[in-house]
C-alpha cells in the first residue's frame, strides 16, 4: 500500500468498513444461552463479542496472532528528554532479535508471533523543535509500511513499539491534538528527573509554537510532532481496520500514535481495545479522549508491545469461556427464563 498525499490518507481513513453487526448479534445470544447468570463474566463477554464482530463470526479464534514492535529514533533527544542515550533504540532492536527482551517472553506465552521492524533507526527524525520530524513523504512511506505489516487473514494484531525520546513525541501529539498544555501530557518516560521533566515540556511547547500553523490537521501534526514508530502504527491500525481484524493496543506511544486517526473519524478506533492503561503519566486522559477503556491497570510503562501482551491472555479467557463453555439445554441445567 502507498499513500501519495495526507489528503489521499485522509480519505482512506474517512472511508471505513464496518464491522459485522449480525455475528456481533449472534454472540451475544450465545453469551445469554451459557450456563452462567447473564452478564457475570463481565468484560470477557463484552471482548468475546467485539472479537466476533470484527472476525465476522460468532464463535472468534486467536490461532493466528501478531504483535508487531515499530522501532525509531528521535531528532528530539538532542534536547535532553530521555535518560538514555539514543543508540539504545538500535541495541534494543537487536535484544527482541536475539530474543532478550520482555516482550519475546510475552509473545511467547500468549501465542503470538512476533515482528520486529525497524524504521531507520540509524538515522534519526527531525528535532521537531527546530523542524519538522518528517516530510510528507517521509510520513507517508513509514506509514505504508505499517499498513503493509498487517494481513487481512490475521485473527488479531497487537501493536508495540521502540523508540528513546518517544514519550516525548507521543506527549506532544496529544497537547496538539487534544489541548491542556504540555505538563498534562509528560511524563517521566524511561525515567527522567525532575529537570528532565522540564525539559520534555519546554521541548513541547517549543515544537507547538515552532508548528503553530498546521496544529489543525491531525496528519501534519502526526508528522511534524512524531515519529516513523508512531506513523507505522497508524498505518496499521488502518490496515487492521480495512482488513477487518480485530486490533489490541499497548501504552501511552500507541495510544498516541492512532490518536489521529479518532481526530480524524471518531468511528476510526471501534476495532481497537486498549490492552491497558500504563503508568506513564498522560495515558489514562488520552484514553479517555480517544473513549477507550483498559483491559488491565498493572503499572506497567515498558513498551514494546507488553502490556498489550499481556492482556492477550485475557482474550484467550474470554474465547475459551464463549466457545467451549455449555448452554444451559446443553448442560441440562434450569435457566431464569421462565
């Protein structure tokens, strides 16, 4: 997939399919038929019929998952944003192919299969306070490659990233997109000091005045403010969409990275769960404004791609329960519907 404009990506996202109402309608009168009182499994019952609506049938699987992991560099570490240095993106990238990181273990233990793709790490973004962080074109290729990362034969993808200096980034999409300021989207990322904190907010409001003119278009904002990382995860979770496969979200980076896209068309992110809420400090508002609700609250800010892995294992309960558990005829077991 290419995109030759923003305006050709603008209208791809506009022009959304829906998911699939009557498989939607038949898991939920499965939901009601098991023996069980009606509703007691909670939000596993909710996902079973998401998962059902967006594979376009009553009885969902996850035989065939994805957990991608973007991987960028930012021209902003330039400004003092992160406690570790740059290079680390790269050394990280080779730690998920040698298989050390957390997220290979994770992957591992939810099934998933695992993809790693770098986007020039090697060659950092603009430093968006001097400049933007990628051209059109710029944007535009590492957003192809995101959507080209998702097959529509996939029962789920879930998505993560790598990035040193992206929490900024991703605070300074969602003070452009969605207001307040900076100090209410920073946070301390890999773990900055206080003066660090500062310094993510100084390089914020500086990077907003400096693209003070485009802050009314979320896909100039996305390439002025972010990063190839971040566009690559908003190309695919527009493929996952276009493609109808069901789409699990990780933290704070992620959440931002498609921010766009609900900026743009606020039906855009219905395929999506937010696998949890991490402790980085902007993200529980920015699920709020996006109208997502986290599947797990474990404190996590790691990235990667983990907590979202994690909350695979959730949709792995809550399939097991919706497809192998007994109706009440089945189980000869009287229901309340007399």
């Amino acid at each position: 997939m290419s995109f030759r404009s923003f305006d050709e990506l603008r209208q791809a996202i506009l022009g959304l399919p829906a998911g699939n109402d009557e498989a939607a309608r038949a898991a939920a009168a499965r939901q009601n038929t098991l023996t069980k009182p009606q509703g007691s499994l909670g939000r596993l019952e909710e996902v079973a019929i998401w998962l059902a609506r967006w594979q376009g049938r009553a009885k969902p699987q996850l035989d065939r998952m994805k957990i991608v992991v973007f991987a960028g560099s930012h021209g902003v570490t330039a400004q003092g944003v992160s406690a570790f240095p740059a290079e680390v993106t790269a050394q990280m990238v080779a730690n998920f192919a040698a298989g050390g990181a957390a997220i290979n273990q994770l992957a591992k233990v939810a099934g998933a299969e695992l993809e790693v793709i770098p986007l020039q790490v090697e060659q950092p973004t603009g430093d968006f306070t001097q400049e933007a962080a990628m051209s059109e074109a710029e944007f535009l290729s590492a957003v192809a490659t995101g959507y080209d990362a998702v097959s529509s034969d996939l029962d789920l993808v879930s998505l993560g990233e790598m990035g040193i200096g992206n929490t900024t980034t991703a605070a300074a999409l969602a003070t452009a997109l969605f207001g307040g300021g900076a100090d209410k989207w920073v946070g301390r990322g890999t773990g900055v000091d206080d003066a660090g904190l500062k310094r993510k907010a100084t390089a914020i409001e500086a990077g907003l005045t400096r693209h003070r003119d485009i802050l009314n278009d979320p896909l100039r904002v996305a390439a002025a403010l972010g990063g190839r990382e971040l566009a690559a995860m908003l190309g695919a979770a527009l493929a996952a969409r276009k493609h109808g496969v069901p789409l699990l979200l990780d933290g704070f980076v992620t959440s931002a990275a498609v921010a766009p896209l609900f900026k743009l068309n606020a039906d855009a992110l219905a395929h999506a769960v937010a696998g949890h809420v991490s402790a980085e400090a902007g993200h529980r508002g920015l699920l709020e404004a996006l109208k997502l609700q986290p599947l797990l609250n474990l404190g996590m800010r790691l990235g990667e791609g983990s907590g979202a892995a994690v909350a695979i294992n959730v949709l792995h309960a809550a399939v097991a329960c919706h497809n192998g558990m007994a109706s009440f005829a089945e189980a000869g077991v009287s229901d309340n519907s007399a």
